[in-house]
C-alpha cells in the first residue's frame, strides 16, 4: 500500500470510528474499569509468544505490535468485574492514537497485512477471549478473525480461540456470572504476554475447551480455508452442567498447507 493511500485509509477508517463511537459508548456504559485484585485463586490462566515463527515483518513494525500489546495489556491489568459486571475491551483501551502511546503496527486492511496505529494489540484480545472460555465468563460479543496469518507453532488450544477487534465496532465483550468478583491480569515477560483470572475462592468448575469438525478445505477459487466448531464443558463435583457450542469459525489461509490436509473444493460461505 502506497503512503498516499495508506494516509487515506487511515483518515476513512477515522472518520467511521467517530461516526460509530456513541454507539459504541450506548452500549458499554456499564463496563467496568474498576481495578484491584480480586484473591489469590488463579480461575484460568494463558500466554503467547510476542513473536511467532513463520511471521515475517520489518524490525519497525514488530517493534511497534510489541509496544501495542503493552500499552494495550497495562490498560485492561488488573480490571476487577464485580459479579454480573461486563469487561469491554473497547472502554478499557479505548482509541489507538498515537498520542495515547500506540505505534504502527501490523494490522489487517481488506484481507491483507498492512500497517496501521495500534496494529498487533488484537493479541491481547486474543488472550484475553482465551481466558473468558477457560474462567467460564459469559462471552456477550466477541468477533472472529477473517484469516488464518500462520501455521501452528506449538498450538496447545483449538484453532479459532481468538478474538479480532477494532475500534469503535467490533469489540470483546464478556460477563462475569460467578457470586464473587473476578480481576484480570495481564503481563509481559520472557518475551510473553501473560494472563490470567484470579478470584477469592474457587468455585468448584473445571472448564474443557474443545473443536469438533476440524478440517482444511478448497473452495471453487482454489483458496484454502479452515474451519471448525468451538464448544465448551463446565463442569462441577457434582457433572456436567452445560456443554455448549461457543462459535462457529471459518477463516481463510494465508499460508501452505500440505495437499493431503486439504478437502476437496466447495464453494466458500
């Protein structure tokens, strides 16, 4: 993308956050910013690298995703959601200007990788739909990426447990429904962003984050595409209380995938 345009797009994108930000303040007026610490039991925990192999960009622009993720992680650290309290991304990071402390970063423009202010911080919202699942959190809004950026590297949880956002529309949004207040913690260390959900007592639920319908498939274009069902179990001492479908992912590949993986072509959804 050319400097002229990518100024361009920059004002148009601009332009529609403003036109979209009173709803966007509609409908997060009760999110919490309340910050403390909840307790000491660790309900769900997760992390990431700040650097995946496979992904190759220049020094400036990974330098500025680091800084994005930080900036973005220093504001959400430590948000207590008291119970029936909603999380918002969107009211706790808020705009992605640089004279809040965000740089240019990798980001996605009409399907493909571009730069742009607060590029990469969608990986703190990545985390942190991770550990909504993993805590049992009610996910209210929650958007999923249109492209697959890289193959697995050490994968330990199903593809699709990520969500993209992008100021002042698409936002992760998620409730807490357990009896006492939940805060959340992020981190960078070791090259990691860290996270967890910490509460006073544990409330006796173990969580299985799981796929069904797992496949890699052509379509008539001869683009590659992956997909798959989310689904969750929430159990308690006593069994099963819900195993629930969580979200229905589809998102294109952007890298090589071997031949024998792939199924047969089919028109794309």
């Amino acid at each position: 993308m050319s400097a002229w345009r990518s100024a361009l797009h920059a004002v148009r994108v601009d332009v529609a956050r403003l036109r979209h930000l009173p709803a966007l303040w509609l409908a997060t007026r009760g999110a919490s910013t309340t910050r403390g610490v909840a307790g000491a039991h660790e309900l769900a925990a997760a992390s990431s690298p700040l650097r995946r192999a496979g992904m190759v960009s220049d020094a400036r622009l990974q330098a500025g995703k680091e800084r994005n993720v930080a900036v973005a992680a220093a504001r959400i650290d430590r948000i207590v959601l008291a119970p029936g309290g909603e999380f918002s991304y969107h009211r706790a990071v808020g705009w992605p200007s640089r004279w809040r402390g965000f740089l240019p970063g990798l980001e996605l423009h009409d399907g493909a990788m571009a730069a742009g202010v607060g590029g990469g911080a969608c990986q703190v919202a990545n985390l942190l739909y991770l550990l909504a699942l993993r805590g049992a959190m009610t996910v209210t809004e929650r958007h999923r990426h249109s492209l697959d950026l890289f193959p697995d590297d050490n994968r330990t949880v199903p593809f699709g447990c990520g969500a993209t956002v992008f100021y002042s529309w698409a936002d992760l949004r998620f409730v807490n429904p357990l009896d006492q207040p939940v805060s959340i913690h992020l981190t960078i260390a070791d090259g990691r962003l860290r996270g967890a959900l910490r509460c006073a007592t544990d409330p006796g639920l173990t969580v299985e984050v799981y796929e069904v319908g797992h496949r890699f498939v052509r379509d008539a274009a001869g683009a590659v595409w992956r997909e798959n069902q989310l689904r969750r179990r929430i159990a308690d001492r006593a069994g099963v209380l819900i195993d629930q479908r969580i979200a229905d992912n589809r998102a294109r590949v952007a890298y090589a995938v071997d031949p024998a993986r792939v199924d047969a072509a089919e028109v794309a959804a």
